[in-house]
C-alpha cells in the first residue's frame, strides 16, 4: 500500500516532468496525513478550513490560502479540520534545467546552504502571483499547465528570495539532527508490522531509548502517545483498505491488527467520528 508509506520513493510524474499533483477533502484515501517523508520537496496550498502541519520539530496551523513549503526529506504530517487542501510534490532538479544564475540557486536550496520559508502566509505576494496560479492551472488541467507550473515555480522562488522568506546558512547543511533518524526509524518500524502486536517497549528499543524517556521524546515531537499513534494509523491503514478493497469490517479490522472487532470499532469512531460499517457504507455510496 503506497498511499500510507513513510518514506515515499514512488516516481513522480514523468521523467520529463517529475511533478504529482494531489487534490484532497474529506473523502480522499489520504485525507489525514500520517508522518511521513520523501526525497522530493513539497508545496502544500490549504483551500478551505485549517490545517495543523508539523515540519520536523516546528508546528504550525494553516488556515485558508496559507501555502507550506516542505524541504527534502524533512519528516512531517497534518492533522485537517474540514479541511480541503491541494500540494505538488517534484524532485527540484526538474529546475535545474535553466539559465546558471537559476541553477546556483537551485543548487543552494538543494544543498542546504538556503532554507525557504515553512509557511507563507495566505494574501503574501508569493502566494497570490506564483502558487495560487500553478495550483488553479494544475487543478483545471488547463492547457499550457505543465508550462504555467514550470513558470511558477522559478516566480516562487524569485518572489520568496524578493521577499527575504529564506534564511541562508554559510555551508552546506548536516545530516538531519538525531532526534530525526530516530523517529524516522520508528515509523519505519510502525509501517512494517502496524499489524502486528507492537509494544511501547519495542518502539522504545527502536529509539533506543528507555520507555519513559521515549514516551516523553514521541509526545513533544508528534503531540500523540507512541501507542495512541499507533492506533491511529491503523485506523487510516483500515480506510484505506475499504477504500482499497471489498474487505468487510471484522476483515478490515484482523488485518491492521486488531484483534478484538468491538475495540476497533471504537477507536475508530474515535478517530472518523463514525463507525467502520457507515464509513464503509458511504465509500460505496450505499444510505442507512
């Protein structure tokens, strides 16, 4: 299952044009965003309502027409409220393809020697001239699009420099902190056996970190308990199987490992505020 994976290696777009448009509300597979991370960049656009993004260890909440910018590799996840939101994730080096005075900046973003922005807000020039136009260009599937996005981009990133939304560093950047690569390896732990009957004490190991000290580490950086989050991805991982497949609930709930039906049918209540059997029922369109 590619929609959940923690670290995305799927191929983007085309090898021509390496760029994965995704439109999301309340009904998509993804509409809540696990953590998660990938080698390409990320542009996030919310639509309507709020969205409580964390990036790394900074959180913030987005509100309509507020855009993230997502560096490569960093680890984050969302948290929607009647939220509709829109983002494309390229691999940057679909600019280098440019003049040398674009590529030397590419390369210092790429690098690390520039940061951009996490968050812009909505009505800032950078978001109404480049990012409100590629997403709409991107969302009508307009003809031209692929060259409307190419141009906003290289806007974006003039616009965001024009507008000091960036922080320059003298060298490359390091490796990503520590507190990083452990998460990371725990949630690599968590999609390879979710299913699985997993304890804090294992997910604590992984961190290599005694429980207590790891339950505290886990809670600051994802404002969930390690088995609350637990619990919750499992919930996602069963709707993306009813979205997935014709598998029923006590089916759906066996195979993302739980073992009793009714359990699973309150902590997904919790989670979807409905249970699995009208969630299911509403994903094949069916009343009552």
């Amino acid at each position: 299952m590619h929609a959940l994976r923690y670290h995305e290696s799927i191929r983007r777009g085309s090898p021509e044009f390496p760029l994965d448009y995704h439109y999301i509300d309340e009904h998509h597979s993804r509409y809540q965003m696990p953590y998660h991370w990938h080698d390409e960049v990320e542009i996030l656009h919310v639509v309507s309502g709020t969205l409580r993004l964390s990036i790394g260890e900074d959180n913030y909440l987005l509100g309509a027409d507020d855009v993230a910018f997502v560096a490569s590799g960093q680890l984050h996840g969302g948290q929607p409220d009647h939220c509709v939101y829109e983002c494309v994730v390229f691999d940057m080096r679909l600019l280098l393809k440019s003049d040398d005075t674009c590529r030397q900046t590419v390369s210092r973003i790429l690098d690390g020697r520039l940061t951009l922005s996490a968050c812009l807000p909505g009505g800032s020039p950078v978001t109404l001239n480049s990012i409100l136009p590629m997403f709409t260009a991107l969302r009508g599937h307009c003809p031209g699009e692929t060259l409307i996005t190419l141009g906003c981009l290289y806007q974006f990133l003039g616009q965001a420099l024009a507008s000091g939304a960036y922080t320059e560093h003298p060298a490359p950047a390091a490796a990503e902190n520590r507190r990083q690569r452990k998460l990371k390896k725990v949630f690599e732990l968590i999609e390879s056996e979710y299913a699985e009957p997993l304890t804090l004490t294992r997910l604590a190991e992984t961190a290599g970190m005694t429980p207590r000290y790891f339950c505290r580490f886990f809670r600051e950086a994802t404002h969930f308990t390690p088995l609350e989050y637990l619990r919750y991805y499992r919930v996602e991982m069963a709707c993306y199987s009813f979205a997935a497949t014709e598998h029923g609930v006590t089916d759906v709930a066996l195979d993302v490992g739980y073992v009793d039906v009714n359990y699973f049918i309150r902590c997904f209540k919790k989670y979807k505020e409905v249970t699995p059997g009208a969630y299911r029922r509403a994903l094949l369109g069916e009343t009552g």
